[in-house]
C-alpha cells in the first residue's frame, strides 16, 4: 500500500507541474507579435523608449525560434516616443471615439497623442492598427501596463461590432505584465485622463469589468496576465483581475518591480510563483519559469 501511495503522489504531482504554464499543442513561432507599452506619467512630453522597453524580451524570443526579422513589432502611440517599429496613430480617425488629448507631431502635422487622450481612443487606434498590417492574419500581442488595457479595450469593441472599430481582427494569445486590470492607486498622484481611467472603480475600468471580462478576436484568445508581489504601482491581484485563462503572480524573493518584467530572460526554472489556469485553484511553484520564457510560452501555446 506504501508504494503504490507514492505512486499516486508522485503523478499528482506530475500533473500540477505540467500545467504550470499553458500546454503547448503546435507551434505558430511565424506570427507577428504586437508589443503595447504603458503609460508615461512624468513626461510633459510623454514618451517612452521602444527599444530600451521590449528588446531583451524581443531578442530572447528571436533566440527561442520567433520570426523575428520585422515581425516582432513594438507600436508607438505618445508624441515622443522613440525608437518603435511602427505607429498607431494613422489608423483609424482622430476625430472618432473618444477623440481627445492630441497633439500636433513633432514635424508639425497632424496628430499625436498626449497622457489626455482616452485609452478607449488608443483601443480604437490599435484595433485598427492591426486590422491594417495584419487583415484577416492572427497575431500575438503583449501589453506593458495601461498597453494591455488598450489590448483589452480595442478587442472587446471589435468582438461588439462596435460600428467605429474594424469587423474583425485575429488576436491568437494575449500576455499582460504588470495591467491595472483592477485599477491602482498610484494614479491618483497625476491628474491626466489616462490616469484617472486607471483608479480603482472608473467608469473605464467599470466598463471592462461589465463589458470585457474576457475579450476574444476572431477564432478566440487566449490570455494570460502577470503580476508580482514587488510591483509598486500595480499589486499583485490588480494585476490578474480579469477573466484571463491563465495568471500568474511572482512572489517577492523575485524582486520583480513594475519595469522588470520584460527584462526577466532568464531560462533557469528557478522563479516562485502562485499561478492557476481556470477552474483550477491557485498552485504554489518554487521552481518555475521566468516572466518572459513564461510568456514565451503562453504565446506559443495553440488555443484548444
């Protein structure tokens, strides 16, 4: 009775430790992913740094196998960003939907955006930014922050054919690090809109809550969102509070503050996590992947 009781522990256990992250069914390492970064809260002109945000990330899933060679594709939104592969800010009207917070580009034509522009708007921009490159094709995409929110925004209006987004876009997998999907309170120390979209209880946030607990493309997405216990502006449980699939959130041994996310590339499986996969309860995992071989893997993994 001993030995078989071993047994029956020891494949328990196997089991757990197989679904510590989304199985992998057949890869689809050729689609583009879509790389969203979040929100600049000092900027007077807001900007962020696409290569200095997502290239070790970029980098790491050219060296597991992705497409890479243009494929790879971080997206800009802020007047000053810099160093992004592509802008949103051409697709789609910017007199439409929720149109606010624009800014003449720094070549002096027309538009940009500001930290007052609504992230309903840049939802809007994005939506049709991938129906545009990207046509019936299916992507992965990544979102940093408010990113994932404007992921989360744009696909909830197509799947409601909502008359100003595209008809349908194809969105395969969703990763979001460190996503106030709950709301945080760190934005109540900025008065720009797309701070106040963020809080706890807006009516923004209301809104995804009622509308976009779980947003598909065409086809169905997989999402997974991540969170840490040593994110500051986002904790742990804001940063999992939608209906995703799969969440994850790295415990404090990690020190994995709000930026580091993307910059986690390490391959030893050595990270402490409480992660769970729906219906399934939460698990604890003291030997388990990194943020970004953690989304590497959710991105590869096929919809069942």
């Amino acid at each position: 009775m001993r030995t078989l009781r071993i047994i029956v522990l020891f494949l328990l256990a196997a089991v757990a430790l197989s679904s510590a992250a989304p199985a992998v069914a057949s890869s689809h390492k050729s689609k583009a992913i879509v790389f969203v970064h979040g929100l600049d809260a000092i900027g007077t002109c807001p900007q962020t740094d696409g290569d200095a945000t997502w290239n070790d990330m970029k980098r790491a899933l050219n060296d597991w196998g992705w497409a890479g060679g243009g494929k790879n594709l971080d997206v800009a939104y802020y007047k000053c960003d810099k160093n992004y592969a592509h802008w949103i800010n051409h697709h789609g009207s910017h007199g439409k939907h929720s149109a606010s917070g624009h800014v003449l580009k720094k070549d002096g034509t027309c538009c940009a955006h500001t930290q007052d522009t609504s992230i309903r708007h840049l939802g809007y921009h994005w939506a049709w930014y991938v129906r545009d490159h990207f046509g019936s094709r299916c992507i992965e995409a990544v979102g940093h922050s408010m990113g994932g929110l404007i992921i989360r925004y744009g696909l909830a209006q197509v799947q409601r054919d909502h008359s100003a987004f595209p008809g349908s876009i194809c969105v395969q997998d969703v990763v979001t690090f460190g996503t106030p999907h709950g709301g945080t309170l760190a934005t109540f120390v900025c008065g720009w809109l797309q701070c106040e979209q963020q809080r706890g209880g807006s009516a923004f946030l209301d809104w995804l809550r009622n509308h976009a607990w779980e947003p598909d493309g065409s086809g169905g997405t997989d999402w997974t969102v991540i969170g840490s216990y040593d994110d500051f502006p986002v904790d742990e449980d804001s940063a999992v509070n939608m209906g995703a699939s799969h969440k994850v959130k790295y415990l404090g041994s990690n020190d994995i503050g709000h930026s580091d996310y993307m910059h986690r590339t390490r391959t030893v499986e050595d990270a402490d996590v409480y992660w769970k996969n729906k219906p399934d309860p939460w698990f604890a995992c003291y030997d388990c992947a990194w943020p970004v071989l953690w989304a590497e893997r959710a991105l590869w993994a096929v919809n069942q």
